[in-house]
C-alpha cells in the first residue's frame, strides 16, 4: 500500500482496499505504529450513542454511513441503536469489500475480532 496521499482518480485506480483493512483492522488493537487509535476511535462512537440514542426511537431510527469505505468499525457500535443501515462508500471495490464480508465470501477481511 502507498503512503502517498491519494484523491480523485488515483485513488479510484490506486486505493487498495485489502490492504489498508488489513494493515490498520487486522486485529481488535489496530496498527502497532497506531496505538490506540483504534480504542480513541470507539470511545467517541460509543460515547455518541450513549449520549444520544435516548432521544430517538431505536425501532424506527435509520443510519446513513456515508463515505464509510472499506470498512465497518462505526457501524458496530451503531446497530444495537438503529433499525436499518444504508452503507455508501465512495468506490465500487470499497462497497464490493463490505459485501463480501456480509456474504460470508472466502478471503473477505474477517471482523469477528471488533465484536467484543
């Protein structure tokens, strides 16, 4: 994977979706070169849903991730407040990622680790 910044069509042509879910959500830790992103990343949505969550109806609340690419972290902590996810993504191979993953495919980035 490049480390280079990518944007409009380089990062159509370039971004590699399996590489950046298995280099930065390979394990429930995250990136060693990280250290704690991850945790800082799901403190904030669990601190959001538990500030917020009891001023909706959770059976008839609908959450919209958009530009969520290739993977699934905030929606983990999501479902449990909401009855229906839409998922945008902004490639193609970003929303062909997550769909393999929801068809159970072989060599789809596995994320039973994230659901402790």
């Amino acid at each position: 994977m490049s480390h280079s910044t990518l944007s409009g069509k380089s990062y159509l042509d370039q971004f590699d979706e399996k590489a950046y879910v298995k280099t930065f959500y390979a394990s429930f830790e995250g990136n060693p070169n990280e250290k704690g992103a991850l945790d800082f990343q799901r403190e904030q949505i669990y601190d959001f849903y538990t500030r917020y969550s009891c001023k909706w109806d959770r059976k008839t609340a609908k959450l919209l991730e958009f530009g969520g690419g290739p993977t699934i972290l905030s929606l983990i902590s999501a479902t449990p407040h909401v009855s229906q996810i839409t998922f945008a993504a902004y490639t193609v191979n970003e929303r062909k990622e997550i769909q393999s993953w929801k068809d159970g495919k072989e060599g789809a980035h596995d994320w039973s680790s994230h659901f402790k």
